[in-house]
C-alpha cells in the first residue's frame, strides 16, 4: 500500500491509516490465532487416537482416559496465552515493516523478509521467556 500510494490516500481522505489497517489485522490475529490453537490441539488428539488404537493397542475409551489424565487446565490455558501474545507481536512486527517499507518490489521484498524473520526471532524469544515463567511457577523455583 506504501508502493502504491495508498496509504497517502488514506490519509488525505483523513483516515488514519493505524486505525484502518492495523486493527481489523490485530482483532483478526487475537480472535483467529487462539481458535488455531484449539484446533491443532484438537487435531493432535486425534492424531494421537488414531495412532493409539491402530498402532500401539489401545482401545478408544482408554486413549481418552490416559489422555485426560495427561492433560493438564494450565497446558491449554498457557498455550491460548501465548498464541494471544504472538498473534500481538506478528501483527506489530508485520504491520511496522509494511509502513517502513520503500518504493518498489525490491523494497517489498526486503521489509517482507525482515517482518518474517524478526517475528520468528520475537516469538522464539517470547516463547523461551513464558516457558521460563511458566516452568518456575510449576517448579516452585
């Protein structure tokens, strides 16, 4: 949009361009990253199910009793945390680089690759720093 000019187009209509463009990403990103979440959680279930019961002799009703047991309230709870976090930090760093950027593909190109990799540096980072919280407070440390 900054190649294009749109963004200046936003502005002289007098729209301001943060609060066109970056919260509907951000309200999509903190609704859609948690819902994700709960269906790759889902998913590894089942995986886990159809594995149990074909491979490894388990019947259904005892994978979903031994899974159960296995889960714990503070796993899902922690794992909804932090995709709201990340959701956050994906949309701040995409949304900075794309109204960073200069003109040109090239350009594009370069902030593109800059938004992927500082948001995969950020959300290690973040995840190394809730994995330390979240340890210690289990761990009594």
């Amino acid at each position: 949009m900054r190649v294009a000019e749109e963004l200046d187009a936003l502005k002289t209509m007098a729209l301001d361009p943060v609060a066109f463009l970056v919260t509907p990403k951000l309200l999509a990103m903190i609704v859609m990253l948690p819902c994700l979440v709960m269906w790759s959680d889902f998913m590894g279930v089942a995986g886990g199910a159809l594995f149990g019961v074909t491979g490894a002799g388990f019947t259904l009703g005892s994978y979903f009793v031994a899974t159960r047991e296995a889960l714990a309230v503070g796993d899902i709870t922690t794992g909804l945390i932090k995709s709201l976090v990340f959701g956050v930090v994906i949309t701040a760093v995409g949304c900075h680089e794309g109204f960073s950027t200069g003109a040109g593909a090239e350009e594009v190109g370069r902030s593109t690759t800059s938004a992927v990799v500082v948001s995969i540096l950020l959300v290690v980072l973040i995840d190394l720093t809730f994995t330390f919280l979240f340890y210690s407070t289990r761990a009594g440390l």
